[in-house]
C-alpha cells in the first residue's frame, strides 16, 4: 500500500471513530434519558473522538511524533505572517459562510451562543485552543506526512476535502474547505504545522470573542438602558434565503477589499521562506512517479460524509415536523 493510500485509509479510521463515536453517544444519551450539554458535546467530541484516537494512532504506529506532524519553530515573523492570515483571511471565510446557508444550515452559532455564559478561557479552551491543536494535527500533520510526494496545490485540496469532512455539516465544510486549502499552503511554506495552528486558534477565537463582546454589550444594555435585547440581537446567523441574500452585499464587500491584502501577507511568507510555490521547481520527491490520491478510502470517506449529512441535516428534520 503507497504512502497516500494510507494516509487515506487512516483519515478513513479517524472518520469512522467521529461518526460512529458521536451515533454510540447519542444512542446512550437517549437509552438513559440524558441530555448532554452543547459544553459536554464539544468535550465529549474532540477529546474523546479526537484527542484519544490521536495519541492511540501515535501508540500503535510508533511513528517519530516531530518529524510526523513536522513540529518545527518558525521564528517571530513566520509567528506575525500566521496571526495575519488569521486576520485577513475572515472575511473570505464569512462570504463562503453565508453563501452556503442558501443550501444549509448554521449549527455552530446555535451552539456557541448556548454556551457563551462560561467564562472567556474556559471558551477559548474549548472553542479555539483544543480545536486548532487536535484538527491541525490530523489534516496538516497526519494526512501531510504520507502527503510527501503529492504537488502542493493537489495536497491543499485534499487537506482542504478533509477537513471540510470533519466538521460533518455542509455549512462548515463550505468554508473549513477554503479554510484548510490556505491552512496546508502555509504549513508547506513555513515547513510547520504551528503555522497552521496558529492560523486556526486565531480564527476561532475571533468569532468567540466577537460574541462574547456583543453578549457582554447587550447585558449592559439591558441593565442600564432597559433596553429589550435578547439573545436573537447576536445571532449574525441568517434563517431564512431573504435575510441571507440582504447580507451578501456586505460580506462580499468586506471580501473583495480584505482578501488581497489576506493575498499580500501569504506572498510575503512565500518570499521570507524562500519557498518556491509558484516556480517549476516545485514537485514531488518522487516526480517519475504521478500520485493518485483519489482512493477506496477517500470514496468511502465522501459517502460516509454525504450520508450522514444528507441524513440528519435533511431526512430527519423532515421526519421530526411530520
């Protein structure tokens, strides 16, 4: 088996733990009449059905754990090109947001605003710091290591594919895709998954913080102004095509005038890495050879996908009003 095909069949491996983990918990939860918290969920998921089957994978394997995940130090200005990216980057990442609720749904903000009276670490913990650690380290470092000899461009867009997968719903595999394409250009350019983490933590934890300062804003309001502000004023999430269409203007405008210089500061990092992204000097280390990286295991990953969305973000809403 090629190095491709099994870093396929191991994403394969990590998929089935999170679907099939999550389906077992559920089943649980409703045999013994418990409901979990959104706080309990997210624990439950990326320590349980994510940090544990990391550290297994690394127990069976025996795999060198720095030079698997590429654990490299990428200096102060590697450091302020990533916090750049993170920054610049958020308005694309909003378009494909909203774009995708014409098709979707938006489970994260119901999720975040039912948990944003914990206090701010225990969200960014949870939230951004656990997160950006435990994904970066399975679709920029897991799936990069057996990634070696694939064209950058072609190993982007697969980490990309993955990572879009990961999130099982089709409105954070909209974006998580573009998100993970630009993740994995970084962690190829700067030679470190930091880069990516970096990246990651800084994207998640703006949107917490974004939240968490409006929540804070409506309170004041409430107590000082006896302003009637519920949680609805913070929803940024549109429910129905006519609020989501009457947003496009604005997220695209923010887009077309932030994205370049999101564009500006990557080209940057390529130039300081001396990097050559763009050059014909960039191809695999073993160019005799054409990688396939569409595999059984990459199929099976995309219905495992498919199937379980089309399932509950579709069938069983429908089934349920009935």
């Amino acid at each position: 088996m090629n190095a491709v095909k099994k870093g396929n069949k191991t994403m394969f491996i990590f998929l089935c733990v999170l679907v099939f983990g999550s389906l077992l918990a559920s089943l649980i939860y409703g045999l013994l009449s418990i409901e979990p918290s959104a706080l309990q969920d997210i624990l439950l998921t990326q320590v349980g059905l994510i940090t544990i089957p990391i550290i297994l994978y690394f127990i069976i394997t025996k795999k060198n754990i720095k030079a698997t995940l590429n654990l490299n130090k990428i200096g102060v200005i590697n450091v302020l090109f990533a916090i750049g990216i993170g920054i610049f980057i958020q308005p694309l990442l909003s378009l494909v947001n909203v774009l995708s609720q014409l098709y979707s749904t938006n489970y994260v903000s119901e999720t975040v605003l039912s948990i944003l009276d914990l206090p701010y670490f225990l969200l960014l913990l949870c939230i951004a710091i656990i997160p950006a650690i435990n994904e970066e380290i399975i679709t920029r470092g897991i799936l990069l290591h057996y990634y070696k000899n694939v064209p950058i461009f072609k190993k982007a867009l697969i980490s990309g594919l993955f990572f879009g997968i990961f999130h099982l719903n089709l409105n954070q595999f909209s974006y998580a895709f573009v998100m993970g394409f630009i993740l994995c250009l970084m962690v190829e350019v700067t030679n470190s998954i930091y880069t990516g983490m970096i990246i990651h933590f800084i994207v998640n934890a703006t949107q917490i913080t974004l939240f968490k300062v409006v929540m804070l804003l409506q309170d004041f309001f409430n107590k000082y102004f006896n302003a009637d502000m519920t949680s609805n004023a913070i929803m940024t999430t549109a429910d129905t095509s006519d609020s989501v269409i009457s947003l496009l203007p604005f997220v695209f405008g923010a887009a077309l005038i932030i994205t370049p210089i999101a564009f500006y500061i990557f080209w940057g990092t390529v130039k300081y890495n001396k990097h050559p992204l763009f050059s014909r000097n960039t191809r695999p280390l073993n160019p005799q050879k054409r990688t396939k990286v569409i595999t059984s295991y990459l199929s099976a990953c995309l219905i495992i996908f498919l199937s379980y969305t089309i399932m509950f973000e579709f069938l069983l809403p429908r089934l349920i009003e009935n």
